[in-house]
C-alpha cells in the first residue's frame, strides 16, 4: 500500500492515513479498540515525532458528563 488508506484488524483496531510500501508512514490516525487514539506522526510503521494519544472514560450518569 502506498498513499492514503485505512487498515482494519479483525481485533477492531484501526489505522487511517498515509501509508509508504505496505507501512504506516506520515501523519495518521491508529484507533484501539475501547476508542483510544493516537493521531500524529509515523515512520516505517512506528510512532514517530509529535502526536496526541487521547482517550476518555466515562463512570456513572453519562447524561452528567462526569470524566474521570
């Protein structure tokens, strides 16, 4: 794979974005299962230079929006 694209895991991870000779490579997005993301940048199929891992975790009421 080369330029743009998504890659789906039967284990329900995701990545999407750019890709150079079958590996992760540019700005993308990797996507865990319970919804946690990294979005940054990739090299040769790694994590690689600046990015945000996000996630977020909800106990209780969700209609009060309490995060923990």
């Amino acid at each position: 794979m080369h330029g743009q694209g998504t890659l789906r895991w039967a284990s329900g991870e995701r990545y999407d974005g750019e890709w150079i000779e079958g590996e992760e490579d540019g700005l993308g997005v990797f996507t865990w299962r319970d919804g946690t993301t990294y979005d940054g940048f990739w090299q040769s199929g790694k994590k690689h230079g600046i990015g945000v891992r996000s996630s977020s975790v909800y106990r209780g009421n969700a209609n009060l929006h309490q995060q923990c």
